[in-house]
C-alpha cells in the first residue's frame, strides 16, 4: 500500500482579487456559518460584501497576498525532505480548505501517482470542531469519493516536541529583556456558542500555555487572550483588545506569542505587527517583542515528520 501525507490549512488569496472568492468560499462552509442551506447564500453574500474592502486592505498592507502560501509549500518541501531522510519516499502534498489548490484537488493529484492511502496533517496546532472538522469531513468525503483510505493526524499542540520548540522560542525572546518581563500569548478565537455545545479547544490552548510556562528555567507572570472576533456574537474571553489595555496600566516588558498559527498570515503580520504590537509599544516602547512563527523552521518539519510516522 503506498502512502503520502497532505498537509493542509485555511489558504488564502494569491492577490488581491480572489480575496472575495476566498471570504465566500469561508462563509459559505456551514460550519463557518451553521445557518439553514436556504439562507446561507443570502447572510454569506451580505458578510462578504460588509467585510471586502476591510479585509482587501489588510491584505494591501502586508504585501498584497496571503504568506501563508509560499509558507506552506516551503514546509511541504521540507517535511518532504525529512521523509527522504528516514528512508521514506511517500509523496508529500499541501491543499486548503477555501482556496487552491483545494483538499479534493489535492487528493486527486496523489490518486494520479498510484497512492490508496492518505495521512492528513491539519496544520493547526489544536482542533476545533469548525475549522478542523471540517477540514477533516471535506477531506473524508473526497476520499471516499477517490477510494483513498485516510488516517487524520490528531491535533498536535500539545505534544512534547511542539511544546520544547516553543519554549525554545520564548526562551531565546525572554533573555532580550529583564526579569520582570511578561508573556501574553495569543490564540485564535471560537465562536462562545461552539464552546457550550462542547469545543474544548480553549481549554487546549490554555494548556499549551501553562505547559511551555512551566518548562521555562525561571517562573514568569503570563495571560492568554483570543483574537480575531468576527460578527456581534460572543467568542472566547478575554479579547485581545481588552487584554492589550488591561496590560497597558503597568509598564512592564512584554512578549507578544501566537499558538495559533503554523505559519505567519493575516492574523499574525496584520492583526498581531500591524495593530496589536503598535498598540504595546506606544505604551512601553521598544520593549515589546513578538515571537516567531514555525513557518518554515526545519525543527518544526522535523516534529512533524515523527508525529506522522507514528499517527
């Protein structure tokens, strides 16, 4: 039986004009928008046509596209990479969720090179049930469809190695300032009514955090905000905004870390350099860091690769 691995995340636009096409194809999931079929197309074209410009903007300021992709196909070229290392000539493919190429195209590419098996890797350090649910029910239905078996490696934030590498990480931004110095780390916010039917993911995140905090050589003060709130519905407290003014009141140093995201995208190089870190500095200066994403750091392939051999 031969295998490959499709690593797989949101996408996002290659230039400005497909980031309609890309806010319609996320809005139009209904489990991005768990509405009735009839009203959907309705409610996802008014979102789109609120959010377009806002969102074409941000884009226009971080370089008119959407990193996430050449990121993307650089850990694809590095998780293959570390195969070969081991011996292991599984073809290794990358797909997105909402833009190309798509999962089902993805796994159409492989079946063409005589693959009947599958392991999906979602890049997303912990799991919810909209977005990695349905990365994974979108990639089971066009498997099925292809006759492809698939195994889906299971969210993987907090296994040891991901959690030595951001360590390493806070580590290496922590000796840049004194011993006063705090971390906010910060993840992606979910929907409130997801967390009352039962998504446990802030409380994953909320384990990372305490997790990497606890294998530092020296104990530090920390908080852990969401970002990225989308509509007037409630999402997973606190707020960054909110907790960026509560930090704002006692002028310490402070490490800014994502655990989100696998790749810098909108969410870090807009929502985190562009407003968040700004914000922070006209407070206390130069005396605020953001800490990196894996992008395309050969450790974080590495870990990969050794959590796919054993999924």
């Amino acid at each position: 039986m031969t295998r490959a691995v499709l690593l797989v995340n949101m996408g996002g636009p290659a230039n400005l004009t497909e980031v309609r096409p890309y806010l319609r194809a996320i809005f139009r999931d209904p489990a991005i928008l768990p509405v009735t079929r009839s009203l959907r197309p309705m409610l996802s074209t008014l979102i789109v046509g609120l959010r377009a410009r806002k969102v074409e903007q941000r884009y226009r300021l971080i370089g008119g596209a959407s990193p996430l992709l050449s990121w993307t196909e650089k850990l694809r070229e590095s998780v293959e990479r570390e195969l070969r290392a081991k011996g292991d000539a599984s073809p290794v493919a990358h797909g997105y969720r909402y833009s190309q190429p798509l999962i089902a195209t993805a796994l159409a590419r492989l079946k063409t090179q005589r693959v009947d098996r599958v392991c999906l890797a979602p890049l997303f350090p912990h799991a919810t049930r909209a977005m990695t649910g349905s990365i994974e029910s979108e990639a089971r239905r066009a498997a099925r469809m292809l006759g492809l078996e698939l195994d889906v490696l299971p969210a993987w934030g907090n296994q040891d190695a991901i959690l030595a590498l951001w360590r390493d990480y806070l580590i290496e931004a922590l000796s840049a300032f004194g011993p006063e110095t705090r971390v906010l780390f910060v993840a992606h916010g979910i929907p409130m009514r997801d967390v009352r039917a039962g998504d446990d993911y802030p409380d994953r995140v909320h384990d990372s955090a305490r997790a990497i905090v606890e294998s530092l050589p020296l104990p530090v003060e920390w908080t852990l905000a969401f970002q990225s709130k989308v509509g007037p519905m409630p999402w997973t407290p606190p707020d960054l905004d909110d907790e960026i003014a509560r930090l704002c009141a006692t002028p310490k140093p402070l490490i800014v870390m994502p655990l989100s995201f696998a790749a810098d995208c909108l969410e870090t190089l807009y929502d985190l350099d562009r407003k968040a870190v700004p914000r922070l500095q006209a407070a206390f200066g130069n005396r605020v860091l953001r800490v990196r994403a894996f992008n395309d750091d050969p450790r974080f392939a590495r870990a990969l690769v050794d959590l796919i051999g054993a999924a």
